[in-house]
C-alpha cells in the first residue's frame, strides 16, 4: 500500500518548497557559467594561513573541550569578543543581551519560531533578503510590503500600511529590514529615515528587527548609525539586531550572533536548546580569533579595497554595454555584495534566466525577494565572487542575452 506522506506532514511545512534561490543555483552545474548568483565572499580574502594558526592554537590549547558540547548562549570568550566588536557601532550591551547562532539563518529561524504564528503580519521591503522570508514562511506569516527607495525603505507606506494596519485591529509582529547594502538591491537606508522608522515603531509599538552582514562592507561614503545605536540612545528598546560571521570572516563557520532585550534573548535561547543545542565550540573559537587575533581592521580594510575594485569593474561595464536608451538600470551600490538591475516589464528575468544559462552566465531572479505580488522585471547580481576577468565577460553574456529581448 502507498504511505500518504503528505498527509502526515505539519500544516506549517506541508507547503512549503524551501529556498527558491537553491532550485536557482542547482542549474549551475556547469564550469563554463559565470555565476553572480550565489552570495558568495571571494577566497581571495579568506584568511586561510590565520585559520591554520588559529587551529593550532585552539588544539593545543583544550582539543578535549573542543570535542565536547558547549554552553548554549555561546562561548564566554566570543559573547566577550563580540561585546567589544560590537561597541565600535557605540553599541554597548551585556551577556543577558546576546546569543551566538550557527549563522544568521540560524538567527532568523529563531525569531521566526519565537514571534510569528499562521496569519501574523510580518512587515517587510519589497524586494528584501529571500532567506528572511524562506525561514519565517515556515510558521506561515502574511507579508506585507512597502517598495525600496534608492534611500531605503519607503517609510511613509510603512506608515499608511500601519495606520491601515490598526484600523483594522492587527498589530504586525515585527518590521523585518536590511539597512547596510540591502541584500538584493545593495541599498542603503539615510539616518532620516532610521529615525523615522523608530519613530513608527514606538508609536505603534512594532519592534524592528534589523539585521546587518554587510554593515562593515562600505566601499564609498560615511558609516550611518545602526538603528540598534539609534534605539539604545532613545531607549526604545525596540530592536533585535542579527549578524552573522559569513560575509567578514568565512561562511564555512556558521556562526552569528542575535542581540536584543534579555526577555527575547533568554526566549531565543531556549528554543536553540530544542532545535540545535549549541553551536560548535570549533567554528567560535575561530570567530573569537578572527575578531582578536586576526588583525580586524587589517582584514577588513583588504576587503573593502578588493571588493570595490570589483564593484566599480561590473558598473563600468554596465554602462558600456547599456546606455540610457536601452532602459535598463541598476543601483550603485556603498558597500556589500550585491546590486540590482532592473530590465523593461517586458523582460521576465526568470525566463531571461535560462537564456543567460545558455549563454553561460547566471544571476537570480529578481521575483525570489518578494513576500507579495512579485515584480519579475529585475535580477540579483553578486559582484563579489567572481574573478574581475569574469565579472566584465559576465557583462558582455548578459548583454548578449538581454538585447535579444529588447
Ligand atoms: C541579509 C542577510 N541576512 C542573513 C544572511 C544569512 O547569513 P548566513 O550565511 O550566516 O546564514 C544573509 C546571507 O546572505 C543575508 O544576506
């Protein structure tokens, strides 16, 4: 007799297929596509001989406890190298306020399991990060979404959505944002605007979460305060702040950290006890290094030089290749990883997808990074991995394959 799986799963999961951009990246099998699809750091500033240092040390300083379980909140010595890390930004919090995850996905699915029920209103850009709305569509949220302006969240309709909102008794559980080099579209939200959003999330008591990988990514331009720096000095504390080691140090680590009021994170705390115990002490202590031993700034400084170069590499080609007058546009992006194209509405980018796979080159679907009513004219483009040779001959594939449909 055939077993009726579907039947047996939870109604929170039955539906749901995962991370579209997974099903994206499985047609990447062939070496000859240039693929700016994935959200890939280059290895040419992974820091591989500190890494090999940073292990030794760490072995012969207690292999044993390395192999052992670790407290669950995080290793004593990263929540204290993070505690310093973190006053950089003038955030100045305690242990009580901080959990180490296995990644900022990990972060994610933390909040998500803790504040959203079936039918909750989650607040989000439109387009935001696709990982954010995969880990909170498991406990079937409805987004609702305001567009992204080219400095940042169109706080206003977050504003009318709100007022609507409560007018008709509904009270969103929390506004998802990326503030620094939003990941897909690279932009950057002004300090007005942070304000603004505070100013939103008092008035009708909505925490913000604000989640920040890239934030220490900027290539052109003046740092603008976190909105957790904002909150602390009105203490609001309205805020949960998420970060992740990936995009700085290496993603092969799976380690980050979410911050917040202690009620949130001792809540958070308990659900990693039910869902991962802890996180590898391992990947920590080469965190903990990578923060204290690894000459951060040193490290960081590199990286910014490196990826701007990339950065301007891909628009200079861009605007070699499309002038005004073919209508395609893209952001120019300060810092991170990613930036936006926008192509005429009568290109779909996820039909246009695999004719760029024929031609050898991939980007993703801008349609991924929408939790309602997709726009299906845009791509995400990762400038970061790809050698600079590639990324202008990614360029020229993509132009092959986008003037055919104009
Ligand atoms: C905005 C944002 N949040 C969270 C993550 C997840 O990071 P991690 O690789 O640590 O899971 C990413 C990764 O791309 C991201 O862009």
């Amino acid at each position: 007799m055939k077993n009726d799986w579907r039947s047996r799963f939870a109604e929170n999961v039955r539906d749901f297929q995962g991370y579209p951009i997974g099903k994206t990246i499985q047609y990447l099998t062939d070496p000859e596509i240039i693929s700016l699809a994935g959200g890939l750091p280059s290895p040419d500033v992974f820091q591989r001989s500190e890494l090999r240092l940073a292990t030794e040390r760490a072995f012969d300083a207690g292999i044993d406890r390395i192999m052992q379980y670790s407290p669950i909140p995080g290793e004593a010595s990263l929540v204290s190298a993070v505690l310093g890390f973190l006053k950089r930004d003038n955030i100045h919090i305690r242990e009580e306020n901080i959990l180490i995850t296995t990644s900022g996905q990990h972060g994610l699915d933390l909040l998500g399991r803790l504040f959203l029920e079936p039918g909750d209103v989650v607040l989000v850009d439109r387009p935001t990060f696709a990982g954010a709305l995969v880990a909170f569509e498991m406990q079937r949220p409805r987004f609702v979404g305001v567009n992204i302006e080219p400095d940042g969240s169109d706080v206003e309709s977050f504003a009318r959505k709100l007022e609507e909102l409560t007018r008709e008794g509904i009270k969103p559980k929390f506004i998802y944002v990326v503030p620094d080099f939003q990941n897909p579209t690279g932009i950057t939200m002004s300090l007005a605007k942070r304000e603004a959003l505070l100013d939103l999330s008092y008035e009708y008591d909505v925490p913000i979460v604000e989640d920040s990988p890239y934030r220490d990514l900027r290539y052109a331009g003046e740092t603008i305060p976190a909105i957790y720096t904002l909150d602390q000095k009105r203490e609001g504390g309205h805020v949960i702040g998420l970060y992740t080691f990936s995009k700085l140090f290496c993603p092969g680590m799976r380690v980050g950290f979410n911050i917040g009021p202690s009620e949130v994170v001792t809540r958070m705390t308990h659900i990693k006890e039910g869902n991962i115990l802890n996180t590898p002490k391992y990947n920590q202590d080469m965190c903990t290094a990578f923060l204290e031993e690894m000459d951060f700034e040193t490290h960081i400084t590199s990286c910014r030089d490196y990826y701007r170069e990339k950065l301007g590499i891909f628009l200079e080609t861009m605007a070699a290749h499309f002038p005004p007058e073919t209508g395609v546009r893209w952001t120019s992006p300060d810092g991170g990883l990613f930036l936006w194209v926008t192509v005429p509405e009568s290109i779909d980018t996820a039909e246009l997808f695999f004719d760029a796979i024929e031609h050898k080159v991939a980007f993703v679907p801008g349609e991924q990074f929408y939790g309602e009513n997709p726009e299906h004219n845009h791509m995400r483009i990762n400038f970061s991995f790809v050698s600079k040779e590639d990324l202008t001959e990614a360029v020229k594939r993509l132009t092959d394959c986008i003037k055919k449909r104009l």
